[in-house]
C-alpha cells in the first residue's frame, strides 16, 4: 500500500488536541475525493476513538497523553489511537441496542465506529484501537 501521508504524534489529554487531529485527517480525507459518507464516517469514529481515550482512557487526567499513529492513502485509512489507561474488554461493553440499555449512554461510541469504519480492532489491553475504511465508491450518497 502506498499511503500519501504517514504521521504519528502524541497530543495531551485534551479533546481541543484531539479536533486538530481529526481536522487534519478529515481535510486529507476531502483533498483525496473520498466520497462524502466515508468522510462524515471517519470524522465521526476518529471523534469517538479519541474522546474515549480522553474521557474513559485516560480518565480526562490532563497528565497523561494520547499517541496517534496514522496512514492515509488514496484507496484506504488507517489509525491507532493509544492512551494510557488501564483497558478494558470490549466485548463486555453492554450492547447499546439491547432494551435494557437503551436508556443508557454507554457503548454507543463503539457501536458507531463499528458501523462507519471497515475494520475497529482493540488490542493490548484494550487501551489501543485500530480504525481501517476502506474508501467507498461514492454511489451509496
């Protein structure tokens, strides 16, 4: 894979660090002609993948760090986002679609990555994620 942009950065624990990293990839994503959908997708997911590492990772602790590694190509996407939480296990995430969780604000970051991107990997000890989108063809507007 040829990727026509490759950075890896680590930002503070604060999500205006984190709209810059999503900003810069979003506006590579649009100068590449990904269609609109993969666009507000990716924007959406890599939103929820760092606000998680944030909020929930790191426990909003503004002494810690996020480590953001990303590949940009013409035809596909792909980030790691690492915080320095402990992790956890995301199968035992409650399924935010289930009756008894509908009322409940948890889980549904997950869910939503899990419906833009191609591929959402956790790995470690849960305190890393890897997003992948394959670039659409555009006829699904």
């Amino acid at each position: 894979m040829a990727w026509v942009e490759q950075f890896e950065t680590t930002i503070p624990n604060d999500t205006a660090a984190a709209i810059e990293v999503q900003e810069r990839i979003v506006s590579r994503l649009e100068e590449l002609g990904y269609p609109p959908r993969d666009v507000f997708g990716c924007r959406l997911a890599l939103e929820e993948a760092l606000v998680n590492a944030i909020k929930h990772g790191n426990d909003n602790d503004p002494s810690k760090s996020v480590r953001v590694k990303c590949c940009i190509g013409a035809e596909s996407f792909a980030i790691e986002i690492e915080d320095e939480g402990p992790g956890f296990e995301p199968q035992d995430v409650p399924d935010p679609t289930a009756e008894e969780n509908l009322e409940k604000p948890s889980g549904r970051g997950i869910m939503l990555m899990r419906a833009f991107m191609t591929r959402v990997d956790y790995q470690g000890r849960g305190n890393r994620v890897l997003l992948e989108k394959a670039r659409g063809n555009g006829d699904d507007e």
